[in-house]
C-alpha cells in the first residue's frame, strides 16, 4: 500500500520542535498585549512583506473582521470575488456591510477589476480582492480605482504569504493586507493570522487594531488600563507565533519548491485549463479544470492521491443564497480542482501526478 499523496502537508523539523519545548518550559503562552514571541514575529513578517507595520491576530478571519472593522461599513457595500473561502464575505457581514460578489478573470481566477469598476455605487467603501492560491490579483487598476473613487483597498492574502506583484511583497501594496497562518498555509501556524498596513494613517491604525485583537484594551499603564472601544479576544498566542517564527525563515526556500512544482505541472500535464505559471505566485495549491470532476477526484482518490475543491463559490452558499449570475465563477465553481504543492513531495510523488491528471482528467 503506497502511502496517500496529501492535498496539504506543512514542513516541519527539529526548529519546531525546539520552539514549542521551549515555549511550553517557558510557561508564558498567551498575552493580550502581544509581547514575547508575537511581538518578534509581528517585528519579522513587517519587514519580510516591507510594510509599514504588522499586527498580528489569531486567525485569517479575525484579521479580516477587525481590517473591516476599521471602516465604518453599516448599510455599505463592499466588492469581492465569490470564488473564496466563506471568511472573506463574512468579514463584511460581521462588520454590518453589505456583500457585492464579482466575477473573476478566467486566468488568474483573481477578482476581474472591470467588473469591479462597473459594480461601484456611491455605496461601495472598500474593495476586497483576494489573491487567489497565491496568484497576486490586478492591484494596479484596483488601485486606481479606489483612488479615483476614494475608496479602501483591503487584500485577503490568506493564500499568499511569499507572492510578489511589480517585484514589491504582496502585504505591501494595499492600505490594509489580511494573511492567514492555518496549518495549511505556506506559512504554517497551529493557528494564526496578520495584518499589515500601508496607509498614511498607520501609526493610529496599528494602535487600534491592538487594542481591538484584546477586547478593546487601551491606555496601558502598568497594570491599570482603559477600555475605549469594544474589541474581540482575537490575539495570537505564543505557541504560534514561535512556530511562525521558524517557518517564515524558511518560507523562500518552501515557496521555491512550490514554485517547481508549479512549474512542472504547468509544462507536462496537458489539460488545457490550467493554473498559468508565473514567478509571482506562492502557489497555496495548483488548480486545474476537469469537466467530470466527480469521476476524476474518485480516480485521483483511488490511486492514492488527494484533491479539493476551493470554492464552491460563496453565492452559491445556502447562507448567502444570492441569485446572480457570475459567469466564470459559475463556470469555475463546478469545474476547478486543487492539486498539490506542498514542499514535501518529493519528484516521483509529483510525477504521479502529472501521470494521473493526463490518464484521469
Ligand atoms: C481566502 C481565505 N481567506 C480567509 C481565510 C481564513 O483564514 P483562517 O482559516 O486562518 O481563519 C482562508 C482560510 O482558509 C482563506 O483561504
């Protein structure tokens, strides 16, 4: 029996292991205040994605919660791609806005920035493009519109910790850059998210997003605080930010040999839909489109490899319900399915993969 080819697989070694002995000898786990290994890591994710600053969270979604936070969106409209994980529209509906999905481009699958322009209204506020499985979105003309319409651009760059746009960090581009850490990711984290800031306003905005991660504490002096505001418990724990600490000094190294996979994929399978190659991608995972994709995951399963689908889109969703009509989205949203790219496959495990798509899809 040959061992099961994992859809996702984060690298781990002895510096892990190391990281998490000495924060569990430690004793010191958690700190709303986000001193100790958090504060390293927000120091190191800050300069590695050249941004102003870093605020680190518990997870990808309350990053995205706390980034739409900042905005006041109650009865607004902000505008983002379908084709995501759910997080991404339930950031604007815990934040009282109101959700505007749009198509994506057929290539990079990244949210279509003319469809974008012709969805803003004198209610949008933000626009919320995520850099799908690592591929960065066209942020030069959604930049351009949200300077023309005097709106925010927010990312979730849940899925691309690594990726580059114009040789600059993706996380150093829009005002407010949402990543998460998910053991998934390519910067793995038991569980963990960031936030990083570009905006003229950062200073301010990165005090308040720290007091919002821990219920709104403010004012701290000596052990006498103030509340200002309401905040959530939404701040990252030691043990994380140890192993994100790790992981980030080998996050070139693990995203390059994402980067072959990628490419090796992209060159020998023949399937004509397939994610395009490109240098600026982490590549999260690697998508290709298959008609029978049913018949082809149960195949892919049966010769012991793992397949996903990202996303069902999330109009589509039962809680979202949305009765419009997204014409790749629809399209993609029946067909795409995720392979593998993590950095422990090793060239024969890749091979079968490239072998089986050509035989199966
Ligand atoms: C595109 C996208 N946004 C947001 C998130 C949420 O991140 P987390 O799972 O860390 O909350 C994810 C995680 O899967 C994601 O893929």
């Amino acid at each position: 029996m040959t061992d099961l080819i994992k859809l996702f697989d984060p690298v781990i070694g002895k510096e892990e292991e190391k990281a998490i002995r000495d924060t569990l000898y430690s004793k010191f786990w958690a700190s709303g205040a986000g001193t100790g290994n958090v504060s390293k890591f927000e120091t190191k994710f800050k300069e590695y994605t050249q941004s102003r600053t870093c605020v680190a969270v518990n997870n990808g979604t309350s990053a995205l919660h706390l980034a739409l936070s900042l905005i006041d969106i109650s009865g607004k409209e902000v505008i983002l791609p379908s084709l995501s994980f759910v997080s991404t529209a339930h950031a604007v509906l815990y934040n009282g806005g109101i959700p505007v999905f749009v198509d994506v481009e057929p290539d990079s699958l990244c949210i279509d920035p003319n469809a974008v322009e012709k969805s803003i209204t004198e209610k949008t506020k933000i626009i919320l493009p995520v850099h799908f499985a690592g591929m960065p979105a066209a942020l030069a003309k959604i930049k351009r519109l949200c300077k023309d319409h005097n709106l925010t651009l927010i990312e979730d760059a849940a899925h691309a910790a690594g990726s580059t746009y114009k040789n600059k960090m993706i996380g150093s581009h829009g005002d407010i850059v949402c990543f998460s850490f998910h053991p998934v990711k390519n910067l793995a984290m038991p569980t963990g998210g960031a936030i990083t800031l570009n905006d003229g306003n950062w200073k301010n905005t990165e005090e308040i997003l720290k007091s919002k991660r821990w219920c709104g504490i403010a004012n701290r002096k000596g052990v006498t605080y103030d509340v200002p505001r309401i905040g959530w418990n939404f701040y990252m724990n030691e043990f994380s930010a140890a192993i994100g600490l790790v992981q980030l000094k080998k996050l070139d190294l693990l995203n390059s040999k994402r980067r072959k996979i990628a490419k090796r994929y992209n060159d020998e399978m023949k399937i004509e839909k397939k994610m395009p190659y490109s240098k600026d991608c982490s590549y999260h995972f690697y998508w290709i489109r298959v008609k029978h994709r049913e018949q082809f995951m149960k195949k892919m399963k049966e010769n012991g490899i793992e397949t996903g689908i990202h996303y069902k889109p999330i109009h589509q969703m039962k809680y979202y319900n949305k009765k419009i009509k997204l014409t790749n989205t629809d399209i993609v949203g029946n067909e795409i399915v995720s392979l593998p790219t993590h950095p422990n496959l090793s060239e024969s495990e890749i091979s079968k993969v490239i072998k089986c798509v050509n035989l199966f899809a």
